[in-house]
C-alpha cells in the first residue's frame, strides 16, 4: 500500500496542488516595506587589574556604543537586510544579505575578531623594518660586558600594547537557475595582524621572548554545483585556499651578545616564521535513496598542498661558516585523498542499519633534506646530530562504523556498534595502530516530557611496526600517547525530565578511563600511562508564575592523569632509582543561575544572572622507593575563579521605543605558579628576558545604559 | 611515501572503488523503485480521505502555531521549495479536509511530535537533503535517535534564525552537550561567550564526512587549518604528533591552561619525551624557586617556539 502510495503521489501532487491553487488565490503582493532597530547608547567600564584579558576578545570601552543596527527592506519575493554589531568597535561586525526568494542569495559579512593579550608588556627590542626587531648596540655591549646589567637595561622601559586582529571578508552566492540546481561561490579573505608573544631563544642561559609581528592573508575561495532531486544528489566542489605571510622571517638581536663569535654565540638570531601554502581540493559527492529506506551517499576529494618558501640560510651569524644548502627552496608537497561512503537503511520502522567507511591518504612528497650540518641556536655547528635527515609525516586512515539499532518503543531505540581505526603511518615509533571499538546506546523520549541517553564505549588501540631506531637516545619503554596501545572505556548518561510546565531538570554524568600498556614492559613503561575524566551535571528550570523564569545549572569535572619518566644522563640511562612520576589532577566547579522576570509592571523585563567557573589544579610529582634524587618539592596549585555577574532591565516606552539598563560585574581570580606575577617578578629572569606577558587577576563593573528603537 | 605504505594505500582505493561501483550498480537497479519525494510521506496516516483545505482554513484555528510560520522560512511562497509554495501547512502535515470535518478525531493529522525521531527525520530529509544536511543519515546524532523537533521548532522558534527552540546555537547543543558549555566558561577559551564563534563554527550538528561532525575537511587538522592556517604547511621539519591532530594536545572546548593545552608544559612534553637531560628533569618547586626557564612562563614553548613545525634548515629541535 505504502509503496503505491509513493508510486502514486508524485502523480497526483501537481493535481492536488493546482486544486489548492484554485481554492486559495494568492493575495496581491504587498508595497515593499521598510524594517529595522537601532540599539545604541553609552558605556561606562571600571576594570582594576588585567584589563587587556577582561576584553580579549571583545571591545567594552567606555562612551557610546552601536551594539546593533539591522535594516530590512522587504518586496513581494526579495528581501535586502544590511547590519552592524558593536559600530567602530574593535570586534565589529557588518553584513548584508540580498534573497530572491528561490533563485539567489547573495551575502556580505565583515567581522573582527581581537585578541588583545596585554597593556602592560615591555621589550627592549624596537621594529627596525617588518620582522626585524633590534636592540640599541651599547645595550647589547653593556650585557654583553656584564649580563648582571640586564636588569638595569629593562629598567623603566615604556609599555606597549600586545594584541592582533582576525579581519573577516566573506562573499556566498547561492544561484537557483532550477528547482534542481544550485551554484555556489564563495570567497573568505582573513587578514591577521598584530603581535604575539613568540619564544626567540639563544638557549638556556639566553631565552629570549619577542613580540613576533602577524601579518598574514588568506584567500578561500569555494565554487560548487550541486543537484539534487527528491532521491538523488551530486555535488561538485573546488577549494582553493592561499595563505601569505608578508613577514617570512624575524630577525632579533640577541640581548646577551654585541658581535658575532664562532664560539660564544651570534649577536642576532634569524628564525623562519610560517610559510606561504596553497590547498587546492575537489570534491564529488553524490547520494542516492532506494527502496527500504535506504540511503547510500559517498564522495572522493582529491587535493594538494604546496609550500615552496626560500630557505634561509643554515645561520646569520657571520662568524660561522655558511654552508651552502642541498637546495634553495621547501619543495613541500601533500597530495591528500579522501575517499566517504555511507550507507544506511531502514528494512522496516523498527531497524536502523549503518554502515560507513572512510579513508583519508596523507602523502607527504616532499623530498628529504639531509644536509650535513646543523646550526644550533645560530652559536654551534654540528654535524653529528642524528636527526638532520628531515621526516616527512605521511599518514593514511581508514575507518569503518557499523551501527544497528533497534526501536524498542514508539520513542525508544537501543544500539550497538563497532568500529575499527587502522593508520598506517612513516616516521613515528608505530608504523601501524588499529583501534577496536565497541559501543552501545540507548536513547529514548517518552511522551516528550522524558528524555533518557546513554552510552557505553570501549576501546582497544594496539599498535605494531615498531622502529626502535625512532627511540634513540630515548628510553625504550617510551610509547607516544597519541599512538600507544591504550584501552578505553567511557560512559554517560543523561536523563531530561519536564513533567509538569512549571519544572524541568536535567541530570547528566560521565565517566572515561584510559589505560596505556606497554605490556611487554608492564608497569615500567614511560610516558603517559592512565588518564581518568569525570563529569556530573545537573540542572533545573523553573517557571513559578507565567512571568517568571529561573534556571539554576551545576556541573562538576575532574580529570587526573599519571605520567612516569626517569631523570637520566646517558650515564645513568638503565638506573631505574631514578625514576619519577607526576600525577596532574584538576577539578572544575561550574555554575550559572538565572532569573527572567517578563513583562512587568510598565512593561519591563528583568534579567538577573550568575555565572562561574572555578577550577584548581594539582602537579604532584613522586619518585620510586630507594630512588637516589631528592625528593621533590611540591609546586603551587593553579587556580582559576572566572565569575560573571549581570542584571538587566529594560522598559518597553512604546512599541517602537525601549530603554535599557545593563550593570555586569567580572571577576577573575588567578594563582599560575609559570605565568603569575609571584614567579614572574621582572622581565630578566634567571637566563631570561620576557616580555611580561603574564596571567593576572582582573575586576570589571560595567554599565550599560541602552535605547532601542524599532522602525517598522 | 614508502613503498610499503603507498601499496596498501593503492589496495584500499581500489577496494573503495570497486565497492563503490558495486553499489553504483546496485542503486542504478534500484532507481526504477524511488524512495518518497517532497510532500511524499516516509510515515503517512493512512486511511486519510479527503484533500487540502490550505492555508486560510488552518489559521483560522491554529492563530499561534501561524505566527510561527508566517514568521519563518516555510512561508516564503516565491520560493519553490518551501512548503508555501505547495500546500502550506498541508504538505507537512498532511491534507486536512477530513480534520475539519471531524476536529476532535485522532490521527487525521501528521503530528510530528507523535512520530518516531527516524520518522520525523526523514520527513523533514525529503526536502533538506541539500549539501548541509547531505550527511544526517548516517550521523552520530542519527544514530543516538535524536530528531530534527529536538532542536528546531516550526511554530515556536526562540531564535532570530534557524527556528531553534532556543535563543542561541550554544544553548541549543547545550541541552545535551552540558560537559562542552561547562568548558567553554573556562579562563581559556574560544571566542564563543563573546559571540565572534558557535558550535557550528566548526562542527556540522546535521553530520559530515570528518569526525565528531567536524564541518570542514576530513580530519581534525584539516578542520582547524581553516582558520589556523599559518599551522598547515607542510612544514621542512613536522612534529609528527601535531600532523596527526591538534587534539593531541588542545582542547579546543576550553580549558585551564594557557592556549587551551590539555594540560600545562612541561607535564604535557614530557608524556612522549623521555629522553636525557632537560626532557627529564623533575621541574618541581626547586626549579620554580630557581626560576627556570623550562618551567616559567611558557615553559618548553619558551625555546621550542615552532613547535607547529619549522621551515629554517637548522630548525629539526622547532627553535628556529
């Protein structure tokens, strides 16, 4: 019957629609109308503290502010929609979108992106040229002279400001020439500027840290046809992306050094920053359903990525020989495959059958670079380092996932599936691991008022192909915890309740356990070797009254991890006494409480709100029993209280107009025994120079005082 | 690429393409027999006589339910894929003629939350089934029985776009996906809570072809390339770990330590390198006291600068 009805449908539809037609004439269309808001007003911020991490990502500076202005002008089948966030601010934001409904879209966005990391750092270095960064030459002889006299250099030194910016461009055309078809064209255009703290080290006694220039573009430009049809589709896509740095390399002077020296070091260093690539991809894809409710859907990209930057020379210190390179440029080149197919079924309303393959090939074609010499820090030539011979990573991945599941009730289903993971891989310790996974859910929605999920998994990695010559002068027992054998196992379930319109709770807890063996080392295995991860939840809504709205949420997260390593010299590489383990242990309280009161007296809302994350961290470190090194001393907890507090109220003067108030208070309270102000007391620390970029603790009220007006 | 590599590499493709084919073949046979179209009915009431009585005739009852589709994408009759531009409320929700007749008999109407979420799902999939829902069918969300009507509303929608039940996209993947909302309210974080990102920045909720729904290439590099893609190379020198995810040692949901790492230098090092000399030592409070430079600040990235990878020929220890 069903199937007729399928057989017949398609038939009678056009006759159905044409009688709907002749029923309900459509009505003429309207004049185009004009739509819009504007939402603007004054700001006022008191921050005491870290006031460059308050506003990371955000501009909340005192004076007026146009948080939002949207115009809409609307035909019988187009609409035109153009609009604006936080107006001259530094995370503004515009766009614009033109529909013909059913035939094109066109849409505009310009969105910035800030990443202010500090007021207050301070540098030595001035910026010569783009990515040249020097420091006065009597300074550098007066350190070089007396290191001591650092302190006195960095002394009084001017603060600047460290930030960078994320510049958006984005252009999407959609073209509906038919029901069937559409093109696309898209076109991303990133910019990024700024500065970032970057390490620029001349080694240990000579660490340096510089603020690295950013100045980058990158071009993504998308263009793809795809039909589709009530059972089939294709799709074809090209990607291209190009990435520019306009700074290739940063040159720095070294703080410690005036003049070259064969021996003690280089007066500058030269680095290479991130070269310029290109990806370009294609991508076919296509689906078909057929009978039995099934589906079978599949695609293949195919792309390659270049990078042929210049290489630098093997030094910029002068007074070591300058070997010539083996060749002048990268020659990098990846060719990467993909290869989807999925296919799913649905024999009867009962059964749900998955099945899906996947492969992705890395294939890393650049040539090795196996110059004979190596520089170290731009003060020491080796040429007996054994890692000179470059290792490009090529990797492929294939993975399968067979699921079942089976609808017990109207509105529950249990399932079962299995997956295996298998990589195949050059230049790692494992040329091999597969991964074995097994997983079961059950999930059901009783009569919309409950929602049960859970989920079990295990999962067992092993890894094989081991090349031992890859541990070299690492101890044996080292597995890398990305690729060791690992078995895991997790849990979690949720349960959603509303039983009555006045409450709803939630409740959700989840367990994972890994477990890395080295069975052929049992216990005495190195690196990573369990990691344990909690989370329970737990949340209620309340509506007491038609105006009123609470909302309290609570969640609790640990996480614990036990890693062993073994404090040696190539001497003292098989003594096991001198062992030792760190476990790192952190717990995380988060809450957020809200209240919502609606359309009050005066037609005014209110909106009250609490929200904090607090977490403390443990590093505690352990050696083994008759162990020969001290024992250790125990470093600080690291703390971290990020807490917001907000209240809103707004009037409602008339349908057009609408007032607001927003108070919100931020607080965040940090202890960071590597990054906070008690460790990090002066830029010249012991073999060091930083640039006080540091983790501190910051306390914000602001205010709002907001008009919105709507046009319509 | 090594030969060894490259053969079994060059097995699976032709195994996938021979699979492919096969089922090309398979499809082609079954193309004769379609599966349901628009306005088709995967789950339709049978025994439902009668025809469509349109739009007027249903507001006329449901006023709320019609402000939210007069207010939504549904309604957009000059486009001829939307249910206006075919029976309105009725190609949905099934011909009404028989509902008006007897208002109170059960059944007469497809009521989507009295269907099954698979059923739901592959009515709403007979006509989203374009490139950003091209890969439900074979989800994790699909999978865990969760349906279009658990996220989206056509009636009552609290958000500005999408008809989601609530006002954002964050909170939307928040009614489940709590453990993810807890770490994005972090210290570390992505810009999410300040509203320059989403969930669906980066994960594709309807399925994709990457992993855990990424939206963007096929694996987690590819994905995070697209907005780092100083970090893609490929490189002169490549830290293997970091080709192979960036997951391995951030967590891009938020976290506690600087620049989102799973967990802070140098513990997070020392897991693989176990090696001699400064790799190994105990970097306890002696050597906070003292200092260090291995341990303050940002610790191993202090020196190892590139450790995304490096293009300076003496750049093999990511210092250059």
């Amino acid at each position: 019957m069903r199937c007729k009805l399928a057989i017949f449908l398609p038939i009678l539809l056009p006759v159905l629609a044409g009688t709907a037609v002749a029923q309900t004439p459509p009505p003429a269309p309207p004049p185009p109308a004009t739509t819009g808001v504007v939402d603007l007003g004054l700001r006022f911020t008191d921050v005491s503290g870290d006031a460059a991490r308050y506003q990371r990502f955000r501009d909340l500076g005192n004076g007026g502010f146009i948080d939002g202005l949207s115009v809409e002008r609307r035909g019988p089948n187009w609409n035109l929609q153009i609009g604006g966030n936080q107006v001259g601010r530094r995370d503004q934001r515009y766009w614009a979108q033109y529909r013909h409904s059913g035939r094109l879209k066109v849409t505009f966005l310009f969105d910035q992106v800030p990443l202010l990391m500090s007021d207050d750092t301070r540098t030595l270095y001035t910026v010569e040229s783009p990515g040249v960064l020097r420091i006065a030459d009597a300074v550098q002889a007066d350190v070089q002279a007396s290191a001591s006299r650092l302190a006195g250099a960095v002394a009084g030194l001017g603060t600047f400001r460290m930030e960078s910016r994320r510049k958006l461009t984005r252009l999407d055309v959609v073209y509906r020439p038919t029901r069937e078809l559409d093109l696309k064209f898209s076109l991303l255009n990133t910019v990024r500027e700024g500065t970032m703290p970057w390490g620029a080290t001349f080694g240990f006694s000579n660490a340096a840290e510089v603020a690295a220039p950013i100045d980058t573009r990158t071009t993504d430009v998308l263009a793809g046809v795809e039909w589709v049809t009530a059972n089939r589709t294709f799709r074809v896509t090209y990607d291209g992306s190009w990435f520019d740095n306009h700074v290739p390399a940063l040159v720095w002077d070294n703080p410690w050094r005036a003049v070259d020296s064969a021996t003690l070091g280089s007066s500058q260093g030269r680095m290479a920053l991130w070269p310029d690539s290109t990806l370009h991809s294609i991508t076919a894809a296509g689906s078909i359903r057929m009978r039995a409710r099934t589906h079978l859907n599949g695609g293949v990209t195919i792309g390659r990525g270049r990078q042929n930057d210049a290489l630098l020379p093997l030094t910029i210190n002068a007074q070591l020989p300058q070997t010539p390179l083996s060749r002048p440029t990268t020659e990098a080149e990846v060719r990467n495959l993909a290869v989807n197919l999925g296919l799913t079924s649905r024999p009867n309303s009962k059964l749900w059958l998955s099945a899906r393959l996947r492969y992705y090939d890395s294939d890393n074609r650049m040539p090795a670079f196996t110059d004979p010499s190596y520089v170290r820090l731009d003060q020491l030539v080796t040429t007996t380092f054994t890692a000179i011979a470059t290792r490009p990573l090529s990797f492929t991945r294939a993975n399968i996932d067979l699921d079942a599941s089976y609808t017990l009730r109207p509105f529950t289903a249990l399932r079962v599936g299995y997956s295996r993971d298998a990589s195949d891989r050059e230049n790692r310790i494992f040329e091999r691991t597969t991964e074995d996974v097994v997983r079961a859910s059950l999930d059901t929605t009783v009569f919309g008022w409950l929602t049960l999920r859970g989920i079990g998994e295990r999962a067992a990695r092993t890894g094989s192909g081991l090349r031992p010559e890859l541990l070299a002068r690492k101890q044996p027992a080292t597995r890398h915890f990305d690729i060791a054998n690992r078995d895991r196992d997790r849990v979690t379930a949720l349960v959603q309740a509303a039983p009555w319109k006045v409450i709803g709770f939630s409740v959700s807890a989840s367990k994972g356990v890994e477990t890395y063996n080295n069975a052929e080392f049992g216990a005495a295995g190195f690196g990573l070797r369990d990691a344990d991860t909690r989370m329970m939840t737990a949340s209620v809504d309340l509506l007491p009254a038609e105006k009123v709205a609470v909302g309290i949420w609570y969640a609790y997260e640990t996480y614990s991890a036990f890693q062993r390593s073994r404090q040696a010299t190539a001497a003292l590489f098989t003594d096991a006494r001198r062992d030792w383990m760190v476990n790192s242990d952190e717990r995380v309280h988060t809450w957020s409480v809200s209240l919502d009161l609606t359309n009050l007296r005066d037609k005014m809302d209110v909106q009250v709100g609490y929200d904090s994350s607090r977490s403390s961290a443990t590093y505690l470190y352990g050696v083994v029993p008759g162990s020969t090194l001290a024992a250790p001393m125990p470093l600080p907890v690291v703390r971290n209280i990020v807490e917001t507090a907000r209240a809103e109220f707004s009037w409602a003067l008339s349908s057009r107009v609408s007032l607001g108030l927003l108070y919100r208070f931020d607080r965040y309270r940090v202890d960071d025994f590597a990054m906070g102000p008690a460790t990090m007391t002066r830029l010249d620390m012991p073999g060091s120079l930083f640039l006080g970029y540091l983790y501190r603790p910051y306390r914000a009220n602001s205010a709002w005082l907001r008009l919105s007006y709507r046009w319509q | 690429m090594s030969s060894r590599i490259r053969s079994r590499s060059m097995q699976a493709i032709v195994l996938v393409v021979l699979v492919w084919a096969v089922s090309a073949l398979v499809v082609a046979a079954a193309a004769s027999r379609p599966g349901p179209a628009l306005g088709q009915d995967p789950a339709a009431p049978t025994g439902q006589p009668g025809g469509y009585v349109g739009v007027a005739k249903c507001t006329s009852c449901h006023a709320p339910e019609a402000k939210g589709y007069r207010e939504g994408p549904h309604s957009t009759a000059g486009d001829p894929r939307t249910p206006a531009a075919a029976q309105g409320c009725e190609t949905c929700h099934g011909p009404g003629e028989s509902h008006v007749a007897d208002v109170g008999a059960k059944g007469r109407l497809r009521s989507f939350l009295k269907m099954s979420p698979r059923d739901v799902n592959e009515f709403c999939l007979s006509c989203h089934n374009r490139e950003e829902h091209a890969q439900w069918d074979a989800s994790m969300h699909e999978a865990r029985n969760v349906s279009c009507i658990n996220c989206h509303s056509n009636h009552a929608s609290k958000s500005p776009a999408m008809l989601l039940k609530e006002e954002t996209i964050t909170a939307t993947c928040a009614q489940c996906h709590r453990d993810k909302a807890a770490k994005m309210m972090r210290s570390r974080h992505m810009p999410v809570r300040e509203g320059k990102m989403e969930c669906t920045t980066c994960h594709n909720q309807h399925g994709s072809t990457n992993v855990r729904m990424l939206r963007a290439g096929n694996t987690v590099n590819e994905l995070c390339a697209t907005c780092h893609t100083e970090k893609r190379g490929p490189f002169l020198w490549e830290h293997p770990p970091v080709r192979e995810s960036c997951a391995t040692c951030h967590d891009p949901h938020g976290s506690s330590n600087d620049r989102m790492l799973v967990v802070r230098p140098p513990m997070l090092c020392q897991r693989c390198h176990v090696g001699t000399g400064h790799q190994v030592t105990i970097y306890d409070g002696a050597q906070l006291l003292a200092g260090s430079n291995r341990l303050v600040n940002r610790s191993c990235v202090n020196c190892h600068s590139q450790i995304h990878g490096s293009n300076h020929p003496s750049g093999s220890r990511f210092q250059r």
